[in-house]
C-alpha cells in the first residue's frame, strides 16, 4: 500500500509545487510595482501550497498557540521534509535556507518553486545581501520562517542551534518567534521516526517514499507566546533554545 501511495502521491506533489512556483513567477511582473499584490499573491500561494500538499498525503495538521500578526520571523525545529508544507499551510510565509539545498533532487525543485531565500554562506558578503532581502521582505509584510537547527534532525531532542543562521534578525533588531514541530502517526502505521524523518544514510527516494507511503499522519506545530530578541546572536540562539526545550517533545 505504501509503495501505491507513493507512486500516485508523488508525482501529484510535484505538478502542484511546480505549478505554484510558475504562478508566483507569472504574478511577478505584473505586481512588479505593487508591493501589497505581491505580497499577498505571494502569501495566498504559499498557504493553499502548503494545504494542498498536506491534503494530497494524508497529514492534519493541529496548530497549538496563536500565529503571530505579520510580519515576523519564525523559527522551527527542523525534523522532516514535511515541516516546509507545515510551517507554509500555517504561516504562507517565505524560508530561508542554504543555497546548496537548491541542488537537491526533488526537494531542490519544491525550494526554488516556492520562493526560498537562499544563503551562500561561502561568500563574505553574504549575510549583508540576505539582511538587505529580509528587510525588504517584512517591510513589505513578509513572513520569514527558519529552520533554526541547521539541517535536518532525528527528532529526539534538539540539536544545538546555528547562530550566524540568527544574525538577519540580531542586524534588522527583530524579535524572533519561535515554534516546535511533532509528529503522530496512527495505530498500525509505520511510526514518525521510520517514515517522516530523514536520518543519515537514507537515500532521498526512501525518505519521500516513507513520507508519501503513509495513509495517515497528524502533525501538531506548537506556537510559543512572546517572542524573543537579543542584540547578540549567540545569546539569541541560548535564549531561544532554553525557551524551546521544555515544550519540546520526542518523536516515538
């Protein structure tokens, strides 16, 4: 059955991101000079995206906590794949990530088609550009999400976070919001930690055959409170991480 699910899931997936990012990029020259358009073109894009997605594999999704008021930024956890159509169903905001991430097989092709900003951390002058992009951005009422951790984690506790990933917020004196993403899967299914996660040494067809191979599976993104700032990045990432833990939950 899991094998089935992945060979209609997939290719559904894929149509709809690609469609979604062409959309983004035929809507682009015709609000070229309409920032508020754009925004919200961009924004509804991401959250039907994100909900379609969710919707074609099997995955509800429970919201604990209130979705801040745009703009802001976001940071996550980072345990699957499936926390980018999560955090876009509930946020339609925009990630921001590694430029290398681009290269990748298949998912390289949902990060592009969605709008990433995209970070070469080889070049010096890198986190200048990204803060000149992200101030833009939430000017014009963008949501910035961050997967704060770097990469992604098994799921059994959180991993120390990355704090030059922090400095756009520290540089544009932003506080940061910040949530935790878990994973349940239903009696007699695969659990989360063999089917949604990506550990290391798993091929990238395993992972989205684990990921498109389930009937069911509940996602549950919790949202803390107040957020957080600090005008140093290595005291950001501490204070964020210590505001984490205790609502952080392990995967089974």
């Amino acid at each position: 059955m899991s094998s089935l699910l992945f060979v209609i899931r997939a290719p559904i997936v894929i149509l709809v991101t690609l469609g979604t990012g062409l959309a983004l990029l035929t809507a682009a020259p015709v609000t070229l000079l309409w920032n508020r358009p754009r925004v919200a073109i961009r924004r509804w894009a991401m959250f039907l995206w994100g909900r379609s997605v969710l919707r074609i594999c099997g995955y509800r999704l429970e919201i604990v906590g209130q979705v801040p008021s745009s703009p802001y930024f976001l940071v996550c956890n980072h345990v699957s794949t499936a926390d980018i159509f999560a955090l876009a169903a509930a946020t339609g905001g925009r990630f921001v990530g590694k430029a290398e991430l681009a290269r990748w097989p298949l998912v390289g092709k949902i990060i592009s088609g969605i709008g990433t900003i995209l970070i070469d951390r080889s070049r010096r002058t890198a986190v200048g550009d990204v803060n000149g992009v992200l101030s833009q951005a939430m000017a014009n009422g963008e949501n910035i999400l961050l997967f704060v951790e770097g990469g992604i984690r098994p799921g059994d506790r959180l991993y120390p976070f990355q704090p030059s990933l922090l400095q756009p917020a520290v540089s544009l004196q932003r506080p940061v919001y910040y949530s935790l993403i878990h994973y349940m899967s239903p009696p007699g299914a695969p659990p989360p930690t063999d089917s949604v996660t990506w550990p290391r040494g798993r091929s990238a067809l395993a992972q989205f055959r684990g990921l498109f191979g389930l009937r069911r599976c509940h996602i549950r993104l919790t949202i803390g409170e107040q957020p957080i700032w600090a005008s140093d990045r290595k005291q950001l990432a501490k204070d964020l991480k210590a505001a984490m833990e205790p609502l952080f939950e392990p995967l089974a």
